[in-house]
C-alpha cells in the first residue's frame, strides 16, 4: 500500500514540476478518511462519532480531530504550528 502512495506523490511531484499544469486527486488514506482536492485546495473527510449537539462542543470536538490527524501524520500543516497558539485561545473562549 505504501508503494501506491509513494507512487502517487512521485506522479502529482512531476507533474507539477513545471507548474503549468492542474492537479485533481481523490481517494481515501489508510485510516479510511476520503481526500480530494487540486492546486487550490486540499479536503480530508474524518468520520466524528457521537457529535456532540451544542456548538461549543462541536467546535471543540472538530478541533481535536484536527490536531489528532496532524499528530497521526494524516495531515501535515506547517502554517497550523503558527496558529496553535490562536486555537488554543479560541478553544477556551467556548
């Protein structure tokens, strides 16, 4: 399974290589979580059990998830590091 994976980087890393072309992937990571996305934007789909009703704990369920994906490496947000500090903040505003 990795080597599909590496293979498909190496496929979106060469054709973009010039910058001139328009990249659309989709499909679903190890962990069962859907991704699409192209050069503008990047979407990942994450099942959340139990959705909690209230907003305030909505948000901070969707937050958690968030910083779990990061930290199983499904995602890899550098700009997120300069933004934890906000998102600690906001988390306890709620």
């Amino acid at each position: 399974m990795h080597r599909c994976i590496n293979a498909a980087i190496e496929a979106v890393i060469e054709a973009t290589g010039s910058g001139n072309q328009d990249v659309s992937v989709s499909g679903v990571d190890l962990n069962g979580n859907t991704l699409s996305g192209n050069n503008e934007q990047f979407r990942l789909n994450a099942e959340i059990l139990n959705v909690p009703l209230k907003k305030t704990a909505l948000v901070e369920r969707l937050v958690d998830k968030f910083m779990q994906l990061r930290a199983d490496g499904a995602i890899n947000a550098p700009k997120a590091d300069y933004n934890s500090s906000k998102i600690s903040k906001l988390k306890t505003l709620l």
